[in-house]
C-alpha cells in the first residue's frame, strides 16, 4: 500500500454519498430515542417523584405606632423567617401542635414579605397531608396570638387559607424526548463516522491510484448498459497495457472470475455502430459486436477484431500451476469488487503473493460499479 494514503484528507464527495443512504437510518434512531426519552422520563417520574404536599397562608398585619408617630417599617420577609424559627412565636405555634417536634416544624414553616409589610405569607410543605394541614391551623393561630403579645402589632389576621395540595413536579416530557432525540442521534451518526474511518472498501479509480502503485484501468458497473464512457476507457486502457497481446488472464478478487471474463470479453469486442459520420467513422448507440454477430459486419463495415484469449481465475486458485501460467502470458489483471469490505484485504494478499513471484500486474479493475453510486460520484 502506498504510504502516502494514510495522510490523505477526506474525500468530502465520498463522504456525503457515504451518510447520503444512511441518513434515514439517523433520523429513524433519533425519533427512536425521543421515544425512549419521553417513556423514560415518565416511568422515572411515577416511580422517583417523592410525595410532597404544600399549604399557603396569607396573613394582613395591623401594626402599633411608635413613640414618634410613626407606623413600625422595619419588618420585613428576613424579619418574619427570624420570628417564626425564634422560640416566642413558636411557642405560641407549638401549642396547637401537643407533640410534634419544634425543629420538623421550622423545616416545614417558610415566611415571606413580597412587597407590602402589611401582607405575610406563610408556606407550610410536608409529605403527610395531615401534618402539613395541622402546622398550618398551628400557625395561623399562634401568630393571631403572638400579636397580643408583642407591642409592635395589633393584630394578625388569616385573609386567605389554601389547603394542603399535592405538589407535583413540572412535566418535562417534551424535553426529554428532545435530549434522547439528540443523544441517540449522536450517537448513531458518530458510529457510522466510525464506520466510514474504518472503510477501506474501494469505490472509485482514486481510491486504487491513492492506495496501490499500479494503474487503475478503470470500472465495469453493474448492468453493463448505459455508461459508456467507462467502457471506452476501460477498452482503452487494456489496450494499451497489453499492446498487440490477445491473451488475457483476469484475477478476480471476488471469486466469479468466469462471468467476469464474459463481461472483459464483450467490452474488448465491442465497437460503436449506427451510421457513418462525414468522416467515414462509426458513430450511433452502443452495440456488442462478437463473432456470433457477423451478420452486422456488412451493415456497419466493421472490421473484426481479433480473437482475444482470456482466462479465468480466482483468487482461491492462485496454486503453483496457474502462477506459472500468469508469468508465461506476462501478468494479469486483477478485478476487485465495488464497495466490497473484505476486498481489501484479498486483494493486498494476491498482491503480496505477485510480489513473491515476480509477476506483473498490469492493472486493476473495479468490477460491479453502482452506477447511481458514479452518476452522483462525478457530477
């Protein structure tokens, strides 16, 4: 392998064609793991959400006026928590509560100015019913009381009494379903990155010309119609490489070497036919012309080509007879398969063994093209 192609950079074109058709396969994950999400978010919710429940009082204050006339200003949300929590007030709460502890009691019991000192509010929260309903009575009437002691209030009056209710926590289920969306699609789309990194299949001649140092004599597709070009320079290519030599021995990597050798037999036999141009060329659609159809001969002047040789192997059958084969015609050419994940590896194994036995290779050919795969490729 060409040692260079480990610093190549990215392929960006084979990379949008590589998640291209995987894709949907994101997309499909990530609304799987909304899914898993929102259940999870749910089923946690039913099973962790700790019982709480929460009572609200609000109280008007009338306070005293001081030695200057003046109304007391210096009470406030601060203050009131102090008051509660300090052992006057609360014991005139604690003594509608015969048996509770004081300190569960002032961890239960939060008060708050909000704007007006004249308005307190008071939140009571527990996870009994009975206990939070019970300090909450307490409260309202150990305050009314604790106003006649204190020479700073008048009075202290329950304007409103909301009951003990069940605090639940905010449903957060559409966020859920977004965060396992997110997540799980991530996560998908990071393995088939990892995927694409480990893809050393071959899918087009650059992948070989990067990799190996031997000439990539370019592509055979699938159905064999309607890219002609490709068949042009793949003719072309062999051509050249073999010269005036008709003996050919194909190498197929992926072990169907005789429906491979049928299909290298119609391209070196194929000619262009139609009509003539001004020129006194063949010009038209594309034809095979083979030895059976020499009845075509006279209509499109076509002169026949000769008979070429070509011999398949696979590459399980690389044994010492046909290597010496290999050797008395020259070399061969070795097909590889399109996008196949175990080509790589047979095909630097018989390169290997060419290695070893000094044969020449004239080139390789990737077999079995997708051609939407190329039309996309070299758009």
């Amino acid at each position: 392998m060409n040692s260079k192609y480990r610093n190549e950079g990215l392929d960006l074109k084979r990379v949008c064609l590589f998640f291209q058709k995987r894709i949907w396969i994101v997309l499909l994950m990530a609304l799987i793991g909304a899914g898993i999400g929102a259940l999870g978010y749910q089923v946690v919710k039913s099973i962790n959400m700790p019982i709480e429940y929460k009572a609200v009082s609000k109280f008007y204050i009338r306070f005293n006026v001081d030695e200057n006339g003046q109304v007391y200003q210096y009470y406030n949300g601060y203050t009131w928590n102090e008051l509660i929590d300090a052992d006057p007030m609360m014991e005139c709460i604690m003594g509608y509560l015969p048996g509770y502890d004081a300190e569960d009691v002032k961890n239960a019991t939060t008060a708050e100015i909000l704007s007006d000192i004249r308005l307190l509010t008071v939140t009571v929260t527990g996870r009994n019913e009975k206990f939070v309903r019970e300090i909450q009575s307490a409260v309202e009437s150990g305050l009314a009381g604790y106003a006649t002691l204190d020479n700073d209030l008048n009075s202290i009056t329950a304007i409103r009494t909301i009951a003990p209710e069940r605090v639940f926590w905010s449903d957060k289920t559409l966020v859920s379903a977004v965060f396992g969306a997110i997540i799980v699609g991530i996560v998908t789309f990071v393995i088939f990155a990892f995927r694409y990194v480990l893809d050393d299949s071959i899918y087009v001649q650059s992948d070989l010309e990067k990799r190996y140092d031997y000439k990539a004599l370019g592509l055979m597709t699938r159905n064999q119609k309607g890219l002609q070009p490709y068949f042009q320079e793949l003719k072309a290519n062999i051509l050249y490489s073999l010269k005036d030599e008709r003996k050919l021995i194909l190498v197929d990597i992926d072990d169907h070497a005789e429906l491979r050798a049928q299909d290298v037999e119609k391209i070196l036999n194929w000619e262009e036919g139609g009509e003539l141009d001004g020129l006194g060329n063949v010009v038209g659609s594309l034809v095979w012309h083979t030895k059976e159809e020499d009845e075509d001969k006279d209509l499109f002047d076509i002169e026949e080509e000769s008979e070429w040789t070509i011999i398949p192997v696979n590459s399980f059958e690389l044994d010492e007879n046909n290597l010496e084969n290999i050797k008395k015609a020259g070399g061969a050419i070795i097909l590889v398969p399109f996008g196949a994940s175990f080509a790589v590896r047979r095909l630097e194994r018989v390169i290997s063994l060419f290695k070893n036995q000094d044969i020449n290779i004239y080139g390789i050919v990737i077999t079995e093209a997708d051609e939407e795969y190329l039309a996309r490729y070299y758009s």
